[in-house]
C-alpha cells in the first residue's frame, strides 16, 4: 500500500524522468546515427546537401530550370545559408561531403532540442513555473518530432524553432499591459522568416493575419501587411536569391507535384498521424470550446492558429512527395494549446481522479517509449556496412572522372538511379558538373508539364553529356526515356559502370 501511494503522489514525476530518459536517448541516438554514412537521415536529405554545396562553393543555388543542369532548390535559402556560414568558418570545403552531411545533421538536431526546450520554457512561465509540466510536454514535442524524422537534416528543424518564437512573441503581444505593437511586429518578421526557410513558413503570416481580421485590428493588420512586405523585400535583398523570377520557378515549379490520396494515406496518414489522434482530437475540442465560450485573447489566437495550420497541412501533405512534416509547426501549437488548457487553476481538478491521472501519464510513458524504439530500429536496421562502402567506392569513381579523365567545369555528367542508394553519393562528390541531381523531381515536373525539358533531350541527342555512369551491368537510361548515342564503356570500378561519348 505504501508503494501504490508513492506511485500514485509521484506518478507525474516517473512520467517525467521516463520521458526525459528517452529524450537524451533519442539525442544520442540521433548524434551516434548522424555520424555514419547513411546516405538519407530524414526521407529527402540529397534536397537540402545539394544547395549547401553550392553555395558553399560560392554557386548560385537557383538556376533555370530548363537549362543545365537541370536542377531544382525546393526550399527557400536561409537554412541553406547558416550551414554553409558554418562550413566556411569551420574551413570545410563542399566536396568534403560526410563533413556537409554531418554538418547539417547535427545542427538540426541542436535546431530541434532548442524548439523543444522553448516549448518547455513558454509552458514554465505560462502555468506559473510548474516544470514538470514543461519537462513533459517538451520531451513529448521532441519525441514525435524525432519519430516523424524530417527534422533531421532538413530546413524544418529552423521553422519548427521559429514556431516556438513566434507563440511567444504573440502571447507577449497580447498579454503586454502597454499594448505594444512592436512585439506584433516582431512576429511578423519571424513569420516572414520563417517563409524564407521554407515555403510553408507562408502560414505563420496568414495566420496571424487571420487572427486580426477575427479581432477586428484592422489598424494592426494595415501595420503587419506593410511590415511584412518590408520584411520581405529585405530578404530578398540580402539572402542568396540570384534572379527573383528563377528563385520563385524553383520554390514553386519545384513542388508542383502531382496530388495523390494514396500517398497520403501510406506517407502520412498511416504510418505517421493516426497514431496521435488523441492529440488533434483534444486540439480540436478545445478549439471549439474557446472560440465560442471567448477565452482569453491569447487562447483564440492559439485556437485560430492551429486550425489554419492543420488544414494547410492537410491540404498541402496531399502532394505527393510530401509527409507527415506540414504537420510540426502545429503539432508544437497544438501541444501549447492544450497543455495550457488543462492546467488552468479552475480546470485542475480534472485530473483529480487517479485514473485519469494514470491514463495520462500511461499515455505519455508510451509515447516516449514507442518513439525512441522506433527512431532506433528505423536506423539500426539499415545496412550501414554497405552505405560505408559505397561511399568510398563512389569516391573513388569520382576521383575517377575529375582527375583522370580531367573532368572540367561546364562539362556533364549523368548518374542513374539505382536500389539501395547506390550512386546517391557519386552526385554529391560530383555536384559541380551533375546533369538531373533531382531525377525525381524533374520526372514529375516533366510529366505534369510544369516545365519543358527539350533542351535535355537535345543535349542527349547531340551528345552533349560526357559521361555517364551506371550501376554495374545495367543499360544506361535517363529518367525521361531519350535514348543516350554512342556510348562506349570505358572502366568498371567494383559495382560501377562509367561510360564516355
């Protein structure tokens, strides 16, 4: 009996230091995982390795889409630029490419802990310093972060950490007794900031926008819209943007892919969302109850904001090629909002009961439990002694085409696909003079017609592309089927191919 008692006084507590066990867990593993040479951390890391490398090499990350090479930058260009900043004052050089990877990697694990830990700082001050209240929800933000995955190596882990600021920028907004607009105005340069990581950062400023126009600011919003095209004309002006009309065809010709409720459903859905229904299906309660019950000002801008933030993520995790990561930002808006709305004093007798009570804090000890082995298993079972080879192996065929053969700037050469992430490297080692770095994306941009790739198809035809490699005993092929002329074999090195015209 004495035992049961202690359980049940302390059963928040052992929740906490569960939770808190996994979270350093999931660090570790994590860190231990972004060392190795696992050629994909995050499901789509090749999309943010490749505009490191070039600006690093001092190369515009935008180019023309329909001319060599051919690529696309799907993001926009701030997280791109602090990896680079930070290779350049480390000396690291772009072609160094375990050192880019790493680098990315492990800044967006420290971009994911510092949104977990402003989580648990909002909540602290918020609930009137109860910390294991913010130990609990910080660990359960950053265990579903880590599960979803596509905070690893990606611009997502910056936006993610903006969206913890701008919630507390708002909240001092609304609650400042001066009633100062400087800290709406502070919100709107995060949220324009936030665009300018990624193009969904775009919510963040219309939600806010929203927000005034169902408080009837419309003084604010007039200041907020002209601040915000400010903001934005000043990002432009100072971020690595090139040309404005090449920089808008790859940020949105680039994710102009085709919609699919079959994927959806298997890269979303399924495996990813369902599994925290409990979570949305609070979210959506208590969004209910505090707009038409007129909370507190702050919790109607929590309630606004994470309904205009789930519904963009549903609509936008349609497009194939998307995932579970449109929902991050309002995950961590969710979270606030019902942490918050549950331990309000007048509410704090609902967890009175020892069942209730048990049942969240059961709840919460298999989240983290659930996350951390599944974030394990999901790297652990990769074949890492193959991803070590063919880094070395691609290297070498690298080394190959650029000293031995005298590989020179401006001359191109295509790489094709295979399984397993074979030749996945040989692009990064060779990303000055790769022809399609994207072949998928240029596969669908082809097929919807979003641009015209003719010129590829003349240069194909015309012989134009000197090299090309090819995993050992395939036919060389190109991902929109024109066939490649004259072609002759000039090495095999271990499972690679390299052909000449």
């Amino acid at each position: 009996m004495i035992f049961y008692n202690w359980i049940r006084i302390n059963l928040f507590k052992i929740s906490a230091a569960i939770s808190l066990l996994s979270s350093l867990i999931l660090i570790i593993i994590k860190v231990y995982f972004s060392t190795s040479f696992l050629p994909d951390i995050s499901g789509s890391e090749a999309s943010t390795i490749f505009p490191i490398q070039f600006l690093t090499d001092n190369r515009p990350i935008y180019t023309d889409p329909e001319l060599a090479p051919f690529r696309f930058t799907q993001y926009t260009p701030l997280y791109f630029f602090i990896i680079s900043l930070f290779l350049k004052i480390n000396g690291w050089l772009p072609n160094d490419v375990h050192k880019v990877f790493v680098s990315s990697r492990f800044v967006s694990i420290m971009l994911t802990v510092l949104a977990s830990l402003s989580v648990a700082f909002i909540l602290t001050r918020l609930t009137k310093r109860k910390r294991i209240t913010g130990i609990l929800t910080a660990c359960l933000v950053f265990q579903i972060l880590a599960f979803w995955i596509l905070t690893s190596s990606r611009p997502d882990s910056l936006v993610v950490l903006l969206t913890t600021l701008y919630v507390t920028v708002v909240f001092k907004a609304i609650t400042s007794a001066s009633r100062n607009d400087l800290w709406y105005i502070l919100a709107i340069f995060i949220s324009v900031m936030a665009f300018f990581v990624k193009q969904s950062g775009t919510i963040h400023a219309i939600a806010l926008g929203l927000f005034c126009i169902y408080e009837s600011q419309w003084k604010l919003l007039a200041k907020l819209i002209l601040a915000g095209v400010a903001f934005f004309a000043l990002y432009l002006a100072i971020l690595p943007i090139n040309s404005i009309p090449v920089f808008f065809a790859n940020i949105v010709g680039g994710v102009e892919n085709s919609i699919s409720w079959d994927w959806f459903y298997d890269w979303t859905l399924e495996r990813f969302l369902l599994q925290f229904a409990p979570l949305i299906i609070f979210n959506f309660i208590i969004t209910f109850y505090s707009l038409t019950n007129r909370e507190s000002a702050f919790y109607r801008f929590l309630a606004i904001v994470s309904s205009i933030f789930f519904l963009f993520a549903t609509a936008t995790a349609f497009k194939v090629g998307a995932g579970v990561g449109y929902y991050q930002d309002y995950l961590i808006i969710a979270v606030i909002q019902i942490t918050l709305f549950f331990t309000e004093p007048k509410r704090t007798n609902l967890f009175k009961s020892n069942i209730l009570r048990a049942l969240l804090a059961s709840y919460l000890v298999i989240v983290a439990v659930h996350c951390t082995l599944f974030v394990y298993m999901a790297y652990h079972k990769q074949p890492h002694s193959l991803y070590t080879d063919q880094y070395f192996k691609e290297r070498e065929v690298a080394e190959f085409i650029t000293n031995e053969k005298k590989l020179t700037d401006k001359e191109w050469v295509y790489v094709c696909d295979a399984d397993n992430y074979q030749n996945v490297y040989l692009k990064h080692f060779l990303f000055r003079n790769i022809l399609l770095p994207f072949t998928d994306v240029v596969y669908l941009a082809d097929r919807n017609k979003i641009f015209d790739f003719q010129n590829f198809r003349n240069m194909v035809k015309e012989k134009k592309i000197r090299f090309v490699v090819v995993k050992s005993g395939d036919v060389p092929t190109n991902v929109l089927g024109y066939e490649f002329q004259g072609l002759k074999k000039i090495k095999t090195i271990d499972k690679y191919d390299v052909y000449e015209q």
